[in-house]
C-alpha cells in the first residue's frame, strides 16, 4: 500500500525538529492520550470482569446451578429424580429441598425470612454453604431436632445467638376463601453462617428439610430438588438435557442460575457497557488530538508539499505520507496502552495496596464492603476489542488532515516563499 518514498517522507516528518518544538510535544501528548485511554479501558474492564465473577461465585456459593420444582403442590417422587439426574454424565451433585415463607421472631423483634429445608449430607454436593458457617455446622440441623442455621445479618436483626430459641410463623391457608391461619414452631438457632450477599445473610434461614416439609404440610414431598453441574457455564444446556429425558416433564419447572439471577448480571453488563463507551470516548478525545496535530504538520509543511507536487508526487501519495504519519501516532500510542493495560491489569492486586499505603487511604474498606481488594479478570477478547477500537478511531483521525494536505495548490503554497 505505502511506497518507500512516502514511508521515508512520512517517517521524516515525524522527527522531532528544533525549529518547531510544539508539533513536537503535541505529538507525544497525542500519542500518551492514546495510550493512557487505551490501558484505563482496560484495566477497568478487566475490574469489572473480577466483580462479576466474585458476585457469580458468591451468588453460586448458596444456591444450585439448577432446580428442578414441581409445577403445583409438592415432588413425592424425589429418590427418583435425584437417581436419574445422578445418572447424567455432567451432574455433580444433586439434593432436595422444602422452601417456605415465613415470619421470624424473637420478643418483639420481627423479620421476613426464606425457610429453605435442607438435608445436612446432600446439601454439600450443591452449596457451599458449609464453607461460610462462622458458628456451628450444618450437620446440627438434624430431623426432627427442630434446629435452625441463620445469616449473620438475619441473627443481629433479631438479636439472637447460637443457642438462643427463636419461633417460626409460617402461613397456613385455610379451607374457607382468605382464610390465613399461621403455623408457629420454636427454633433453636445452632448455627450462623455469613456469605457476603444481603440476600442471603438478611434473609435465609436453614432447617431440616423434614421440619420444613412438617411445617408446610408435605409430608413425604418436597418442594423440589437442587442440581449442581461440572461445568457451570454448561448448566443451562444441562438441565436442558435432563429436561428432555423426563418422562412428564411438563409436571416440572426447570430453571438455572442465569434465569434466577438475570438481574444481577444484567446490571452488571449495562454498567460494563456504559463504562466501556464513556472511556472510548475517552480515548476519542485523545485521536482528535492526533488531528490537530495534522493539520498543524500540514500548515507548516506546505511549501515542501509544494516542492513534492512540482516534482511529480501524486495527491494519493500526498494523503498516503500524512496517513502513514498518523497512524504511527495513534497504532503506537495504541500498543503502548495495550502493554500497560494488561500489566496493570494484572499485577492490580500488588499496585493498589501500595498506592493505598502511599496515599494514606483504602478503597475498599473491610468494615463497608466484604470484598477488600479490587479483583481483576483479564479476557483476551476485551484487549483484542480495545485494541482494534483504538487502531481504527486513529485510521479515520488521519482522512481529513490527509485529504486537505493532497488538496494544496503547488502554485498557491510557492508564491510568498
């Protein structure tokens, strides 16, 4: 594409000359611009890719990949959906569950709580729940001992600890229309666990899943079983997959961890996408800089594209040179930030405590917030996207500075020189 002529004139005029210093520094501070939009880009991608992943693991840590919950009233064949989803190749872990509505009181003090029936053995093949105990284990929660595990929030929200007793109301309807009447059952709290989610550290609270079916009147049935896959990213495909093996599956309704917690995904990629287009116009603002460095190199360079012109050089050569000097500009400004992004990116959790030990402060302090350090997940395909935003916004800084350097006029730029 480019000619060794317009390679060596354009290379030429991106030597720094002393007669004019300040096309020299506005060329550096174009190409730096670049550079620091490029790497900021990155890095914050990267950070916000190490949320997502923290808020999925999280999120994963109490609650299945997948769940399969009958379509009205209770599963009474659970043994056998348990067997044949133990049966699918991909299926790691599967366990039953009872949910419920319910009240929590303590004295006069009063909270909202899910009332999730857990069996103590079967539990561990789907959560991680375990992990997160700070007081007691769920293996307390035994049938019959009418014993309950609570998140942390939920338990200072009662004022209770392990040992105390806290009672249960669970609505039970009637037979008459809009007749409530509320099943009550004393709790002794065995165990306080601490997820970092308010969702579940306010609100859930963990029983034996034959207290919680007595309660809701299930008897042998549970309200539904929890699957757990190797992969899972493969889950939505999976319960697919054992969906389609059911005998009566329209008995059921099949739902994965995406479907239930779309909302917090989805915020995260608008926030992603917002983040991402604000910065590129960051680094847009920086290419215009490429422009005016332009079009000041075309003003001071018109007699000698005069010269050039009589000499023969075609106007496509002209905007040839000029584009070859701005895409140095910007592609090197664009590498360089490519570099740093994926340092920094990398090494974040070294350079922020550092910086915060440097200036006196913590972003994240443990007291407000349960993740203390910025976590970082550096994905090729966002350097590649960056990469090749940066490459072409500085393609097209260079048409109209090229273009108006091919249309100067041999005779026009000569007659004062």
């Amino acid at each position: 594409m480019f000619q060794a002529l317009e390679i060596f004139i354009g290379l030429r005029y991106l030597r720094p000359r002393q007669q004019n210093r300040f096309v020299s520094f506005i060329t550096l501070a174009s190409m730096i611009g670049v550079a620091l939009g490029v790497a900021a880009l990155i890095v914050v991608l990267s950070v916000m890719n190490g949320f997502e992943n923290e808020l999925r693991g999280r999120l994963l840590s109490m609650t299945s990949h997948a769940t399969v919950a009958a379509a009205r009233g209770g599963i009474s064949e659970w043994r056998e959906l348990i067997a044949s989803a133990q049966r699918q190749q991909d299926v790691v872990g599967a366990a039953p569950y009872v949910q419920l509505q319910g009240m929590l009181a303590n004295g006069s003090a009063l909270n909202g709580a899910l009332v999730r029936g857990i069996n103590p053995r079967l539990e561990k093949t789907v959560d991680r729940v375990g992990d997160f105990m700070v007081q007691g284990t769920l293996d307390e929660l035994q049938t019959a001992g009418y014993n309950m595990v609570l998140g942390r929030l939920l338990a200072l929200r009662l004022g209770v600890d392990v040992g105390d007793r806290v009672t249960l109301l669970v609505p039970q309807t009637g037979l008459t229309a809009g007749d409530i009447r509320p099943r009550t059952r004393r709790f002794t709290v065995s165990g306080i666990f601490e997820a970092g989610l308010q969702e579940h550290d306010g609100s859930l609270a963990l029983v034996n899943i034959d207290d919680a079916a007595t309660l809701a009147g299930l008897g042998d049935s549970v309200t539904g079983i929890r699957l757990q896959f190797d992969d899972v990213f493969g889950a939505p495909a999976g319960i697919k997959t054992f969906a389609g093996g059911l005998a009566g599956a329209d008995r059921y309704r099949f739902s994965d961890w995406t479907v239930e917690n779309a909302s917090y995904f989805r915020a995260i990629r608008i926030e992603k996408t917002m983040m991402s287009i604000i910065l590129l116009l960051v680094v847009a603002v920086a290419v215009f800089n490429i422009v005016a460095t332009l079009m000041m190199v075309v003003t001071e360079k018109r007699p000698e594209i005069a010269i050039l012109r009589t000499m023969g050089l075609r106007p496509e050569s002209v905007v040839r040179i000029f584009m070859l000097q701005g895409l140095v500009i910007g592609w090197l400004g664009a590498l360089s930030g490519v570099v740093l992004g994926i340092l920094l990116a990398l090494n974040i959790g070294v350079i922020m405590p550092k910086l915060e030990a440097l200036f006196g402060f913590q972003i994240m302090p443990s007291d407000v917030y349960y993740i203390t350090q910025l976590p970082s997940d550096l994905h090729a395909a966002d350097v590649i996207f960056i990469a090749v935003a940066a490459l072409v916004l500085s393609a097209l800084a260079t048409v109209f500075p090229s273009r108006r350097a091919a249309r100067v006029e041999p005779a026009e730029a000569l007659r004062y020189d």
